[in-house]
C-alpha cells in the first residue's frame, strides 16, 4: 500500500513538474514531455 501511495505522490509530482514546465515554455508539445527525465 505504501508504494501505491508514493506512485500517487510520484505522478502529482510529475505532473506538477510538467505543468510548470508547459507554462514556461508553451511550445514543448505534450509527446516530447520526456524531456523532464533527462
């Protein structure tokens, strides 16, 4: 259960990341949001 809860955390923190990412630069197209893990 404890790892089900960190993957939760884990996806919002990425999505979090991604969502800044997106405003600051509006031309990086969801399909390249792997860019991130680099």
């Amino acid at each position: 259960m404890a790892a089900y809860f960190s993957w939760l955390y884990f996806i919002q923190y990425m999505n979090n990341v991604y969502n800044k990412a997106e405003r600051a630069a509006p031309e990086v197209s969801p399909c390249s949001h792997t860019y991130i893990l680099k």
